[in-house]
C-alpha cells in the first residue's frame, strides 16, 4: 500500500472533473503531502491555492470543490478545509487498521508493491583506480550506489551494475616504473599485491617529491608574496572616513589574513613532505637518480597505451593482484557487480568514437588537439590529444555506446565525486548532440569525508586512510562496545564468537550508514564516535531498535513466523475492500489501533514504500535512513507506552505482537535496502 500514492490517484480524477488539464496535473499533485504536524490530520492537499490563482478563483471555494469530488471517504475521515484553502486528511481508523493487517502477512515485501511502470537503469558505482589503495572516498561512492541498486531492484525496476574501474591509468605507468627499476623479485613472487603496492608508494611519493619541490612550493610562495604586498598595501591605506567603507576595509584585511594563514599552513604540510623524502638518507639518494621520474613515468604509461609489448605483458601481470585487493574490500562490504568492465575494455574503441564523432561533424581539430566544442562552455571537450592519446572522456563516450547498444537502459546514473560535475556536464551534452537523446543522463554527486580539522579525511601520518584500515578500526570499537554491553548484563548473552560476529555488522553497518544518511551532496566529518553511537540516527542505533523488536519474541515464546503463518493462515477470510481489492485477512489475527502510539506506529509502517520513492526521485538514500529514524521513534513511543506480552487481552497481545513482527521486517528490509545487516542480539 502506498498512501501517498493512493491520495494522489484519488486527488488526480478530482482535479480532471474539475477540468484542469492533465499536463498541469503533476505539479499540482505534489502538493499532496504527508502532514509535518498532526494537528493537520496524516496528509494534506495544498492544491486550491496555486489553482486558485490560475482559474482567478478563492482558493477556499475552490477547496469545497475538491472535497465534495474527491472520492476517498474509503479512506479518510471527512475532509477538512482550514485557513485560506487547506485540506486536512485524516485517515481513518479501520482502514488504517486493515491496511497494516494485509502489510503484516506480507513476508515477501512488508507491504510494499512493485512499480507499475519499471525502467531499466545501469548504475556506475564504485569505480576505483585500481593498483592505488582505495581510501575513504571510495566508500562513498560504493555505498551509495550499492543502495540505490538495491532500492531500485526491490522496487521491481531493472538494474544492472557496472563497476567502470579505472585500470588503464598512469598508476599502471608508476607501477611499470616501479617494476623495472626498484622490484624485489622474492617479495613479487611471495605476496604480489603488498610488493605492488610498495613499488606504487615508492614511485607514487618520489613523483610527487619532485612536483612538490619544483612546482607546489614555489607557487604556494608566490602567493604568499603576493598576499603579503596586498596587505600591506592595505594596511598602510588611510583609513576611509566613512563608517560603512571602514568597517568593509577592515574586513577585507581579516579575510586577506585568514587566507594567508591557510596558505601558510598548506606551504608548511608541503614543506613537511619534502622534508619526510629529504630527511631519509636511502629515499633521497633515490629522488636524486631519478630526478625525471615524472616524464619517465607518463612515458611507459604512454608505452602501454601504445601496445609496447613489454608494458603490455606486465599490465596483464599485475591486473589481477590489484583486482584481488578490492575484491578483498568488496567482500567485507557485502558489495558484489553484475559486470565490471573497467576503462581498458574500451581501449579498442575509442579510435572509432573520435572518427565516428568527426564524420558527424562534432569533433574537430584544434592546437593539434581532437575536440569537441560543447555551446555554453569556456573550454572544449578534449577527445584525443596532440600526442594521439585518449583521454577519460573518450572512454566515457565509448562506454555510454556500449551501454546503449547492450543493455538499452532509460537511464544511466554515475555516482562519482562532485569534483567531476565538470566532466559530466559536458560528457552527457556531448553524448545528446551525437544522438543519445532518450536516456536519462545523471551524476550522482557526492560529497568529500572530512576529518575533525575540517580537511578531506587522513590519518596522523598524513596519508589518505587506507579502506581495509578504516573498516578494522570501526569493527574494534564495535567489539569493545558490544563486549562492554554485554559484560554489563546480569548475565552475559554472547559468546566470543558472537561478540565477534556482531561486531563485524555493527562496525561495518556503522560507517555505511554515516555515508548514507548524510544528505549525499553534502560534506561530511568522519567520526566513529558519533556513527556508532546507541542513540541518535545511526545503524547502531536501527540493530538495536531490530534486536530489541526481536528480544519480545524470544521472551514471549512466540517464533515470528509462526505469527506470519498464523495471519496468513486459515486462507484469509475475504473483508470487502471497496477500492483497492487488497483483501484483509482472517479478523482473529487482525490489528487493532487502540491507542494514537499504536496508530501513529501504524502509519508510519504504511510509509515505507513512500521513503522509497522518495529515494528514487532525487537518488537520495537519506530518505530511507530518516524514515528508519521516524520508525525507529514511533516504535519506542508505541514500546513506552503499549504493554505487548501483559497487553489486557489475548487479541490485543496478538495485535502488538503482529506490529512488533511488521517493525522488525520493516527495519530489517529497510536496513537491507542500504546493504545493511541486522543481528538478532546485541
Ligand atoms: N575511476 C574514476 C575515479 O576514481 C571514477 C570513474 C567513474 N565512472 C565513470 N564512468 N567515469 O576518479
């Protein structure tokens, strides 16, 4: 059952008697909303203002139409209008009552139908640069679009998840350099992905060093510079008589200072990375004999491209180590692909996209250089370069290509930094104007992880957190906090084993769920002590909710699904339903909302699909984990207040022990729809 869905429909025929055009209808439906307070009744439908406006008519009399032709007394109590054309919806008890009943012996789907309307979506998540350790930022994008494939799948949309990893980059020119100047052959033969990742380290840091030495301080000092003339400059300016443009020149010399003072700090970590390669006698004998290390790089990135075979074979050689490592991430994760076709299975394409978008007449040369010129941009999309590389958007064109012709989907979602909106804006125009009109097009954009400094999260030691590292340290503080707990109770409920197991979904669930319920554009700062906090909006927080739900079953002797059989069976005795034609079950195991804790729990079960779809219209997960927090809320009012196992009668037991069994499906599904798992205790 989807309330919103159903008022909407309802409200939708009221509008066409009225006679308001169909295009017009859309818009005015989204004003049929849930109600952000209850003194409104559950719904309200803010329709007869803005038409109001466009039929020239009072918005109240307009109102009274609308109630008097909008056909939901199956439904809701009597309409009510208030103030200047309001319309309050409150649902009605028994209907309310039964609608929970039929979501109840729902086992499949708590309640939640399929799409009428399922399109095909291809989602590009995660997408790592393999050979580089994953960090942080790549649970981001992981988990997101883990989330959305799930979401969209359950809702009976047709998916299909494409892991585009980037494995044909300068990382695998680094890693070359790398092998064949500095490999130590045993350590290869012994463990190939720590021997590569030490040689990606190695090379990796010296580039950098000579960059950051010939490149990142002198420019940072000449801003310096710069910015202390001005300062100067302005501190030495008479200071204007005028209040209004004294107080602005002051405040230009504090934001000038404040920019100073980044600037120096950032010269400082600079300075401080030359001074780590410096300081150590081996390392800077080495960044001396290699002192083009750079160029030397970008040419056997270069040779690889080109089809050197010695580049070739070695790139064959090292892939699968570098696969082998972020599968070992993937695997903790709980995330797994439908194709991972990553950006070297395009190589042999991409010469046909540059000529094929030529011949159309789209790319054309410039400066040497193979471009695309996008109306509305300052620079062009770039297809191949002088030198006759191919570029990340060359790819990407190649990709949506295949995309199209393999899988024909309505829409394409990338979830990827929002440091690359650049990149898509142009990407998704450049691919409309050679012909891929009919597909949706979208960056998913998200947000960076920030350490308490309020810089993209790293460790003390200055380096980007390795992934493997972060998921172990947020399972140990799982661990010390489920053994804490448990140590606590009369009498401990857990084994080692168990404490172990638990830990693991807490810990893992933790960092997944502070990921989601950010609102995704949005930065965030990373903190185990506020994701795996008890109380609050946290994964830790929905387990518990789940375990506790659960806890009333193994004390009331009752086993969940016995309840399910037991309302889904005798075959359900047909109740008349006027309108939907869903019918209720048999009454002996239907449930009663004695109280508003009860039907206000109630409600908020019935809105899960609404979360849902609301997930869906701007691919925000965030949707879902604060509906889990509102249900989380209304069982604990509902848990406060409704005694279950003492409740006064056998049929009221039976009532709160079926709502008790629907929350812990519904935060079970919900969790699951994030990647999340449950544990039975805690
Ligand atoms: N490998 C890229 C990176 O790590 C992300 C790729 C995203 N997907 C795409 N089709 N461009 O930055």
């Amino acid at each position: 059952m989807n309330i919103l869905a159903t008022l909407r429909n309802r409200f939708g025929r009221a509008l066409g008697a009225l006679g308001v055009a169909e295009s017009e209808t859309p818009e005015l439906l989204a004003m049929v909303l849930p109600s952000q307070d209850a003194k409104f009744g559950d719904y309200q439908a803010n329709v007869a203002m803005p038409l109001g406006k466009r039929l020239g008519q009072p918005p109240r009399e307009i109102a009274a139409e609308l109630v008097r032709l909008a056909d939901v007394a199956d439904l809701c109590e009597p309409l009510e209008i208030a103030g200047p054309g309001f319309i309050n919806l409150r649902l009605r008890d028994d209907w309310l009552a039964q609608q929970v009943t039929v979501a109840s012996v729902d086992v499949e789907r708590v309640g939640v139908a399929q799409t009428a309307t399922p399109r095909t979506f291809v989602l590009d998540y995660s997408s790592p640069n393999v050979a580089k350790p994953m960090h942080v930022g790549h649970i981001r994008s992981t988990v997101i679009g883990d989330a959305l494939y799930r979401i969209l799948r359950f809702l009976g949309h047709r998916t299909i998840s494409d892991n585009h990893l980037g494995d044909w980059g300068t990382q695998f020119g680094m890693i070359i350099y790398g092998y064949k100047h500095f490999v130590d052959r045993p350590a290869l033969a012994r463990k190939p992905v720590d021997e590569l990742t030490r040689l990606y380290k190695l090379v990796n840091t010296l580039v950098e060093y000579h960059e950051t030495a010939n490149e990142k301080i002198p420019a940072v000092e000449k801003r310096i510079a710069d910015g202390e003339q001005l300062l100067a400059k302005l501190r030495d300016a008479a200071m204007p008589a005028d209040a209004k443009a004294a107080k602005q020149a002051a405040k230009r010399v504090r934001q000038l200072d404040g920019q100073l003072s980044e600037l120096r700090s950032d010269l400082d970590e600079l300075l401080g990375e030359v001074a780590a390669v410096e300081d150590d006698p081996p390392m800077r004998q080495l960044a001396v004999e290699h002192a083009d290390i750079g160029q030397r790089v970008l040419l056997e990135t270069a040779l690889l491209h080109g089809g050197d075979p010695t580049n070739v074979e070695l790139w064959r050689q090292f892939l699968p180590a570098c696969l082998l490592e972020i599968e070992t991430v993937y695997k903790r994760l709980g995330v797994s692909f439908d194709h991972t076709l990553g950006e070297s299975f395009y190589q042999d394409r991409l010469r046909g996209v540059v000529k094929d978008l030529a011949d159309k007449g789209l790319a054309r040369e410039s400066d040497g250089a193979i471009c695309v010129f996008l109306d509305g941009y300052d620079v062009p999309m770039i297809v191949q370069k002088q030198d006759g590389a191919f570029l990340y958007a060359t790819t990407d064109l190649a990709t949506i290509q295949y995309r199209m012709r393999e899988w024909h989907p309505d829409a394409i979602l990338y979830v990827v930094d929002h440091r690359q909106s650049l990149h898509f804006d142009q990407l998704f125009t450049a691919a409309r104007l050679w012909g891929y009109r009919d597909v949706e097009l979208q960056h998913i954009a998200f947000g960076t992880v920030l350490g308490d400094d309020g810089k993209p999260f790293k460790t003390r030691s200055g380096t980007s957190v390795g992934l493997a590292g972060l998921l172990d340290e947020a399972v140990e503080r799982a661990y010390a906090i489920v053994s804490q707990n448990d140590a606590a109770r009369p009498e401990p409920l857990l084994s080692e084993e168990d404490r172990r197991h638990v830990a693991e979904r807490i810990g893992i669930g933790a960092i997944k769920y502070a990921d989601l319920a950010h609102n995704r554009t949005s930065d965030y700062v990373f903190s185990y002590d506020k994701m795996l906090a008890m109380t609050g909006n946290t994964a830790t927080y929905m387990q518990y909710s789940y375990a506790r739900v659960r806890s009333i079953f193994a004390k009331a002797g009752a086993d969940a699904h016995s309840l399910e059989r037991a309302g889904a069976s005798p075959p359900p005795r047909v109740t008349s339903a006027p309108h939907g034609g869903e019918d209720a079950p048999a009454r002996s195991n239907a449930i009663l909302l004695s109280t508003p804790q009860e039907r206000a729990l109630a409600v908020a079960l019935l809105q899960f699909s609404e979360a849902l779809d609301r997930v869906v219209a701007d691919y925000r997960p965030n949707h879902l984990t604060g509906y889990l927090f509102e249900l989380a809320t209304r069982y604990s009012d509902f848990f406060e207040n409704c005694p279950v196992l003492r409740a006064e009668s056998d049929e009221l037991r039976m009532s709160r022990l079926l709502l008790c069994d629907l929350t812990a499906r519904t935060l079970q599904q919900g969790l699951n729809l994030l990647g999340i798992e449950v544990v039975e205790r805690m």
